[in-house]
C-alpha cells in the first residue's frame, strides 16, 4: 500500500517524544560524516603545486568522489541493500570504510593513486547520505521537509569543513585529511550507539530484481527526478568551483598573480561560508516547504540560484563587498531545495521502495554531476571565470519545468479522486435495497 503524503502544515502526526533527539543525532552525524567530501577539493592547491596538475586533474579529484557515490548508490539500489540491511548498519559501516578510504589520500604518491582513493571515498559515501533521509523519515511525517531539511543543512555544512580546517594558518594536507577521517568514524560511532528506528518504520522487503523497475514506472517518481537532475546540475559545480572563482577573483582585483597569506585565509573562510550558508538554507527550506508546499519551494530556490549563476560573473575581479553577497545568496538558495527532493521521493513510491528510490535518484543525479563538473575548466580556458557559471542556469530552468509538470500531474490526481468520491453516493444510491 502506498504510504499517505501528509498535508504540508498538519503537525498533529509527529508526537514522539525522541523524535528531535533522534534529529539532533541524524544531523551531527551526518555533519561529522560528510565531511569525507570535499577533502580532495581542498587540498587540490598543495596537490596541484606537488604534482604540477592542470585544472582538469583538479577537477577530477572532486569528479571521483561523484562517480565513486554513483557506483556505491547503484551498487545499493540495484541489490536493494537500503531496503534489506538495518539503515543504523549499512550507515556505520560505510562511515568506517570511507574514514579509511580518505586517510590512503596520505599515501598517494601522484594523480591516479589520489583519484583511485577519492572514488573509493566517494563509493562509501553512498551508505552516509541517502540512508539518513530514510533513517530520520521513519521519525517524521507531518513535519518530515523540516527533518529532511535539517539533515540536508548538517551534511552540507560537512561539506564545507574541510574550507574552515584549510583556513588555519598550520594547517596542512596531513591535518585536512585526518581531521575529516576522524570525525567520519566519530559519525559511525554516533549512529550506531544512538540510533533506532522511529514510529513510522518503512517495511523490510527481500531482494527483488523487479524493485529499481517498480520504481522507475511512477510518474511522479520521474519528474520528481527530472527536477532533481536540474537541481544537481548546478549544485555540485558550483560548490566544486566556487573556492578557485574566489581565490582567481581576488588575485585580479589585487592585481597579483599569489595571494598574501591573509588574503589566502579569508578566500577560504569565505569558500567555506558560501558552502556552509547552505545549511541556513535548508533549514529555511523544509520551514518554507512544510507551510507552501514543497514543489513551490523547489521553484522558489531554483528560480533564485538561477538567477545567481547568471549575475555572479559580473562580480569577477571587484572587491569582497560586490562579490561576497551574490556567491552566499547563490550558496543559501543553491541547496534550500534539494532536501525537498528526497522527501518528495519519499512520498511517490510504495514504502517497501524508499531505500531504493532514494538510491536510484542519487546514482543519476550524481552520474550528472560528473559532466557539469567537467564544463566549467573549459568554458574558464576559453572564456575566463566572468562567463564560466551562466551556463549552470541552464540546471534550474529544466528542474523548475519538470517540477511545474508534476505539479498539474498532482492536481489532476486530486481531481480524479475528488470526482471518484463524489461519484461514489450516487453509485450506492442506484443499487436497489434488499428487504427481508
């Protein structure tokens, strides 16, 4: 039986007394675990320089944590494992293996070795991010874009840590690396001691070939995804690109070619900002989803975000006051959305399915990811950093129309089922009575 999408505003659902116990969990473990991401990206500068890397190899190095989570999550979704083995497992483990993956960064001793441990990272990384959205829905419904949204906020903020470690003025690959594999496994410790299932557990299913199919046959499921895939378009490029946008706007609008070591550190307080924002950002977004629905929010931010990919080449070269506001607002609107996306999921397949859509939609949104992020090295080459982002506007533009479809989709299904309720008086009317 397909699970009951609860009416955006009802709050009457979710009483439990640990349910935001159970969150504040969710989220620190989710902060402490994802910040595996980004640990490549940002000490990309010191392995640029040791290995004399062109701007393609640095991007890959960001590109094989995406293919490696797309591996990982259609490994996941094709073996059922989010609907078969316990969320509290499957999430330990994997924060385990990806502490590990990341520390053999350290023992890389050139570009492939570090791309190979970067995908090994990114693979483990599928057992941290989808299975907490399942794991923190079985706690909230009437209330689950706030509880998704919290947990988006938490790993995005993850996310940009490795930026705040970076902005020390001690710190180095070493610390970057180690800081980020001691707090996954601090993540895995989290969850496995603290965690359980809530009151609103998703049924355990076997393994069925049949499930990714079931899936994919719900059209709401589809578009749900194809705004998704807008979503992620942008996102992942713009969070992979934005530190070397800053520190290549700072050094024109010095007129140098370096940056002085102040200088160096405030790029990267602000990197880690307009990444961590996002948290902000989120949170807004499940509060805003949960009153107005979430579709309008999911236009909402991508309409914004869009806007800022095509303004923020204008603020190439200027000071920190033209450039900083428009890189936080696109950080803060870029990411309000995407825990909306999960949750719609969540509400567009059989309950027995969750794990597993989640999975799939990741795998296809991250598998794009990989392309976006390679566009931008190009366009710098050809055009320079004022024109390399308008093209991620293009992301917004098609989410917004595939989540406007769904919406009419969603109205025309009310509709039906209005006039099939109304119907239903009048069928029974027409039956004669049976006296004895």
């Amino acid at each position: 039986m397909r699970e009951v999408a609860p009416n955006p505003g009802d709050t009457t659902g979710d009483v439990h007394p640990d349910r935001w116990r159970m969150l504040a969990l969710l989220a620190l473990a989710e902060l402490l675990g994802m910040s595996l991401w980004f640990a490549g990206n940002a000490v990309a500068p010191q392995l640029r320089s040791l290995w004399n890397l062109s701007g393609a190899q640095v991007g890959w190095l960001t590109t094989a944590v995406q293919l490696g989570f797309v591996a990982g999550t259609g490994v996941v979704a094709i073996l059922n494992l989010a609907d078969i083995i316990p969320s509290r497992t499957l999430f330990s483990v994997a924060a385990v293996l990806g502490a590990a993956a990341n520390l053999a960064l350290l023992a890389a001793d050139g570009f492939f070795i570090a791309v190979v441990t970067r995908f090994a990272c990114g693979f483990c990384l599928a057992g941290v991010y989808p299975p907490a959205m399942k794991m923190i829905a079985t706690w909230f419904r009437a209330r689950r874009g706030l509880a998704v949204g919290t947990i988006v906020g938490a790993l995005t903020v993850g996310k940009a840590t490795p930026y705040l470690v970076h902005a020390f003025p001690t710190a180095g690959v070493d610390a970057i690396v180690i800081s980020g594999s001691v707090s996954a496994a601090m993540a895995a410790a989290l969850v496995w001691l603290g965690y359980r299932e809530g009151p609103y557990p998703f049924p355990p299913r076997p393994f069925s070939w049949s499930l990714v199919s079931t899936v994919a046959r719900s059209p709401q499921w589809r578009l749900a995804t194809g705004g998704y895939l807008g979503h992620m378009f942008e996102l992942y490029s713009y969070w992979t690109w934005i530190p070397a946008f800053l520190a290549a706007s700072a050094a024109r609008h010095a007129g140098s070619a370096t940056l002085l070591p102040v200088e160096e550190r405030l790029t990267y307080l602000l990197a880690f900002g307009t990444i961590a924002i996002g948290g902000f950002g989120c949170l807004w977004g499940g509060l805003v989803a949960d009153r107005l629905g979430r579709e309008r929010l999911v236009i909402i931010a991508m309409a914004i975000s869009g806007v800022c990919a095509l303004l923020i080449g204008a603020t190439f070269g200027r000071g920190w006051l033209l450039v900083a506001p428009i890189a936080l607002a696109w950080g803060f609107f870029v990411i309000a959305d995407s825990a909306q996306f999960s949750v719609l999921i969540t509400e567009s397949v059989p309950p027995h399915a969750v794990g597993t859509a989640l999975m799939l939609q990741t795998s296809i949104g991250f598998l794009l990811t990989t392309v976006s992020i390679q566009l931008v090295p190009p366009l710098v080459r050809a055009a320079g950093w004022a024109w390399a982002f308008p093209l991620l506007a293009m992301g917004p533009i098609a989410g917004i129309a595939a989540i406007r479809r769904l919406l009419t989709l969603k109205a025309r299904m009310r509709a039906h089922t209005i006039n099939a309720d109304s119907a239903a008086p009048s069928a029974a009317s027409s039956i004669p009575s049976i006296t004895t």
